[in-house]
C-alpha cells in the first residue's frame, strides 16, 4: 500500500508548482491510475525477464522472488463458497471472478486443473490416455461468444464427459485482481484542495513502488503540461531507477 | 516427516489393504515429477501436466510388460466347450497351466499347429451362400435398405429383431425389390417367433396370426402357413409354373382382426437349392474332439514306434502330455485340448497396469525407473534440448530400469544358494 497524498506532494513538490504549473486532482488521479497500471503490468514481462537468469538464494535480492512479493499484493484466493455465490454457472461452465486481471489456479478439491487452449482441450478428451480425471482435471477459458463480452468462462472437465460446476464440485481459485483505483479525494477549504482521508484511496502497489510512482506521474504531468524539462525530469529518474533494479 | 505417519499400526492390521507401502501411486509420482523435476533453475524448465501424465502411463505399461512383476491370475475350471475368455484387462499371458489336486502347477503349451478360422457358409454347390432374405440374424448383417415397417412394427436393435407392438390386421413388415422368385422354384423360409403372449386356444376368435407372403408373377400371393404362437418354422413354397416373373416383394402380414404381439427374428428365404451346408470352424471342432497323443500309448510302448530307440526327430515342443491351448484373438478365447475339459486351470498373465486407479501403482523399486523415464520421454519430445542432455537422460532411464529389474527379481542368497546345492547333485556322486 502506497499513501496517495505521498505520492501527490511529493509530485508537487518536483513539479514547483508555483513556477511551473499546478497539477489539479483530476489530473492526478488520472495520471495516478495509469502509473499503477503501468508498473502493475510490466511486473508480469519482468517475471518471465527474471526466470532466464540464474537468481540466488539470498534473502531478499532474489528477483523472482521481490516480484512474487510484489504480485502476491494482488494475489486472490476465493473458496468454493464464494465462486458458488459469485461465479454464474453457464453452459458447461461458470463465469470468470468480476474483479479478475489475470487466472492464477484453478482446483476441484485440491486437484489444479490444467489450463488448456480450446484446441488442445478438445484434443484431450479425445485421448485416453490424456482424458482428465478427477486427480487431473483440465480446463479452458474463453473470453468471446459473450452477451457481455467483458465477462468471460472457464470450462473444467473431470472426465471425457463430465463438467466440474461449483454447484457439484469443490472448485476453488486463485487469481491476480485488478488494482483498485487509486483516488486522492478533497474537500475545498478557503478555495483550497484539502486531503480528504476518509474518502481517498491510496495504491495498492507494494511500498517498494513509492518512488516509481512519484518519477512516472511526473513524467505525464511533463507532457500534459507542455513542459519537457518535467517529462525528461521524470523519464531520467525512472530510467535510472529501472536500471538500478534490473542490473 | 515420516511417510507411516498418517497410519495407525491397529488401523494397518485392522484393514485390508495390507503391504501397500511397497507401491507408489501413480498420481503421487505425478505430482513428485511436477515438483522436483519440473521448473525454473532446472532442466525441465515447463511441462503440462497432462505430458507427463501421458509419459507416466506410458511408463506404467511399459515396465509392466517386462520389469514389474506379473501378479495377475485366473482360476477356471475348463467347461466342456474348452474355452477360456480372456480376462477384461488380459494383455499377453505369462503362464498357463493345469492344477493336479495337490495344487501343482503343470505347464500347458500353446499349439500353433491349429486355428479357430471363420467358417464360410456354404450351398450345396460348394459356392457361397447367399440367402435372398436374411434379417434380424446373428450369421448375417441386416441390409435394412429395402425394409419398410408398417404401422405397429418397429426395429429393436438390442434384441436384434422387429417388435409388432399390438400390430392391427393389416399391419407389414415388408422387403420390396427383392430378386424375382422364378417359376418352378421352391423357396425355404426359416424364422423364429417370440414374445407372443399366451392366447387361450378355447378363445379362437381371439388368436391373432401373423403371415409370411411373397407376390408371385401376377402380384397374387404366395402365403406360408400362418402362425399364432412362438416358435422356429422352417416351410418351403413352390412358385407354380402358371406364373410369370416380376417385381417381387416379401412381407410378414397380420393377417386375424386380432392385433398381433410379438417379435420375429432370425429371418432366412432362400432357394431349396442354396441350403447352408456348415457353421462354425471345422478346424476348431476336430481339435475339440482329438484326444492328445500324450494320453494315446503311442509313446510308452514300441506299437507305434516298433523300433527301440529310434525317435527320430521328437519335437520338444509336443513333447509333452499335459496339455495345450492356442489364443484366438479375433473372439478373444482360448482353446484348449480336449485332456484340459474339467481341470482347474490358472491363467497368469499380465496387463498395462492401466485398467483401474486402484491398480495404478509401482513398486517402490522401480519409482526411480518412472521418473527417468518421464524424464527422457519429455526432454526427447521437446524442442531445442540438447542431444547430449537427452542422451544423459536416456543412459539414466536405462540404468534405472536395470536396477529395477534386478532388484524387483527377487533374488536372495540364500535361496540361490540352496538352488545350486541341488544342481551339484550330478557332480557329487
């Protein structure tokens, strides 16, 4: 968790904004959501950056290691209960979590399920020697074909002819959640935009993320604000503290 | 830590399942593979689950052909027909023999000298033969193109026959386009009447019959007797000489007010003359019948063989006199000599170990084996691995499975030593 009126002096600060220009809430906001979701996303290409070297063993220097870190802020568990109350059940299948970024594991019982591509699904259950079980069950997901295509489905199958439903089965899951939206909220004292704790909500990037987050909404107010020197300001800063980390 | 933790020495005791800690199950080795072989930092770095399951089965099988040992057994007593059907899960045999009445075992052999070949149905003029009708009949294949059901008739595939559902007057089961019965020839009709419920033959007015008819040159119809009741009737009908040749068509007919119930199958029509001459296996039947020469005294006195001494050319593989079997894949059989009808015989054989869950399971000896061979089946089949780490791999799977065998063997000191003992009798006196 990262304070967000932190982040927003600290940004302030570099901006001068006396000299420069004021950042408005709005546009902080703005800038602040898509910073999170920037450094959010580049964690998943970082992972599969970091498992082509060798890592170590030492604590806290490992990188796959300081990224499962940083990833499991976001890491969801839901129990059969929840997917039973949450999860519609459509034909063959049960609807993906609302609030889900990326699908971690899929179990029935304690069994995780194979994700598989339609295709090779299919192909699958063809096979009896790859045909799922209830000890190894497999499953796809599909995103197309939906009302509402935002929503998609994961098929489970425990058997060349039997779809595991939560309503039947103990299916549980983990899953990446989309960071929440990150909101520096205010109330207006004497035409001044005061912190408003209550209703704010901070970053849900690990506290480690602090000062990526300061460089890179720095670097959008630059080039919102027509002032490249800001942009340059915040890119170097960032480029700099990119390639302190990845050395 | 310890894998007995779980279990209680009274539960052990108490249960059935005892000496399973020698075995490993299938999935557990499953799910070892995925975690210690498998992942970053090692040579496996990604692999499906669904691979390596494939690989473990595979595995499973394999070493159970020829490094497991072979555990399953059957005990029958030969009936008189002299089969044996294999068991559900029978891959190959490893032993077959019969057991005298102190539970010793006396190996039979198989025979390659005899078959149980498809008998082909022959007429009398030692062509094939060829019915004109023949339907709902477990020596021929139903061609249902020119059959039409009528009204209360209808197909039953699992009995392998056609239904008339309380059938009204009128009601066919009928063939068109049949080949054209020819003037001055006779036709046989065979065909078995079933399910008729019982009819109370005071009540005559009740009985209902049902009819076979063929249309002769002029389209009047030739009938066969009609029948009421179940049963299988054999009757020839000649086609008068006055008549002519034309379309031809067969049907049954229900031919009384009352509706007809019942079923009909096993339908043959076809010329007197193109009578089926055999069924089943000639082949089969003489070895059925033979007496083994073993029990003959052909090889205890000089008879047959009146010369002392000169057995010339005995085959040690007829050597014998307890008996013998051949396998018939195609019925998936087997066949033994007639000496074997009423003796208890064990079939030890083996299977892929893949039959059941319960059964999917290895030795503790050979887990080792499973998971080189996971191994090198996964690195072989993937793409820009090393040759060198794929051969390492196979030299690894090949040891583990030597080592396996050996140890699964079961060979103890003790136990070859007392062997050899007997083997130096010769020598010692």
């Amino acid at each position: 968790m990262v304070n967000i009126d932190t982040v927003y002096q600290r940004v302030l600060a570099f901006a001068n904004k006396e000299q420069r220009g004021y950042i408005t809430p709005q546009e902080f906001n703005l800038f602040a959501n898509q910073a999170q979701l920037e450094i959010f996303e580049q964690y998943f290409y970082d992972l599969n950056q970091g498992a082509r070297i060798p890592g170590n063993d030492t604590e806290f220097s490992d990188i796959l290691s300081l990224l499962g870190e940083k990833i499991s802020v976001f890491e969801i568990e839901r129990d059969n209960a929840w997917v039973r109350s949450v999860m519609a059940t459509v034909t063959n299948g049960f609807t993906l979590p609302p609030d889900m970024y990326r699908i971690g594991t899929v179990r029935v019982g304690t069994a995780p399920v194979e994700m598989l591509t339609s295709k090779q699904f299919n192909a699958a259950i063809l096979s009896p020697l790859t045909t799922p079980t209830a000890v190894r069950p497999i499953g796809y997901m599909v995103n197309a074909g939906f009302t509402n295509a935002t929503i998609g489905k994961i098929i489970v199958a425990v058997s060349g002819t039997t779809y595991a439903l939560p309503a039947d089965y103990d299916i549980n899951l983990s899953y990446i959640k989309i960071p929440t939206k990150a909101v520096w909220d205010y109330f207006v004292v004497n035409e001044k935009a005061l912190y408003n704790t209550n209703s704010s909500v901070d970053f849900e990037l690990h506290p480690s993320e602090e000062s990526e987050l300061v460089y890179k909404i720095l670097k959008f107010a630059g080039v919102s604000m027509a002032k490249p020197d800001i942009m340059r300001a915040g890119q170097g800063m960032e480029m700099a503290q990119t390639q302190q980390e990845k050395q | 830590m310890g894998l007995l933790d779980g279990t209680a020495q009274q539960a052990y005791y108490q249960g059935n399942d005892h000496g399973n800690y020698q075995f490993v199950s299938l999935a557990d080795i499953i799910n070892q593979f995925m975690v210690v072989y498998v992942g970053e930092d090692k040579i496996i770095t990604k692999a499906k689950r669904m691979d390596v399951a494939f690989h473990a089965q595979r595995a499973l099988a394999e070493l159970s052909f020829d490094t497991f040992k072979s555990i399953k057994a059957q005990e029958i007593t030969v009936p008189s027909s002299l089969q044996m059907a294999l068991p559900h899960d029978y891959v190959n045999y490893t032993k077959i023999s019969w057991v005298d009445s102190v539970g010793i075992k006396h190996l039979l052999y198989p025979t390659t000298k005899t078959s149980n070949p498809t008998s082909i149905i022959q007429n009398a003029g030692n062509g094939i033969y060829s019915p004109i009708i023949s339907g709902f009949n477990a020596g021929f294949t139903t061609d249902e193109t020119n059959i039409t059901y009528g009204a209360g008739t209808a197909k039953d595939a699992t009995n392998n026959q056609v239904d008339f559902t309380a059938a009204a007057f009128g009601s066919k089961l009928t063939w068109d386009n049949v080949t054209d019965f020819e003037i001055d020839k006779s036709y046989v009709l065979t065909y078995t009447i079933s399910n008729v419920p019982y009819t109370d033959p005071a009540s005559l007015s009740a009985v209902a019959t049902i009819t076979p008819r063929m249309n002769d040159a002029f389209g009047n119809k030739r009938s066969f007797t009609s029948r009421s009741s179940n049963g299988t009737y054999t009757e020839t009908v000649t086609i008068p000489a006055s008549s002519g040749g034309f379309t031809s068509s067969f049907w049954f007919n229900v031919t009384s007010t009352a509706t007809f119930t019942g079923s009909i199958s096993n339908i043959v029509l076809a010329e007197s003359s193109d009578i089926p001459l055999n069924v089943g296996s000639a082949t089969w039947a003489g070895y059925q019948s033979g007496t083994l020469d073993g029990n003959q005294n052909n090889y205890q006195d000089d008879v047959y063989w009146p010369l002392d001494g000169s057995r010339y050319g005995l085959d040690p593989q007829h050597a014998q006199a307890n008996g013998s079997f051949y396998i018939d894949s195609l019925s998936g059989k087997i066949y033994f000599s007639s000496n074997i009808s009423g003796q208890t015989v064990i079939l030890d054989y083996i299977s892929d170990s893949l039959g059941t869950d319960g059964e999917m399971q290895v030795h503790k000896f050979a887990e080792e084996a499973m998971y080189k061979w996971i191994a090198h089946a996964i690195l072989s089949g993937k793409a820009n691995i090393p040759e060198y780490q794929v051969n390492r791999f196979k030299k690894e799977r090949w040891a583990a499975i030597r080592t396996a065998k050996l140890r699964l063997s079961n060979i103890k000191l003790e136990e070859l030593t007392q062997i050899l003992r007997g083997k130096s009798k010769q020598i010692k006196h």
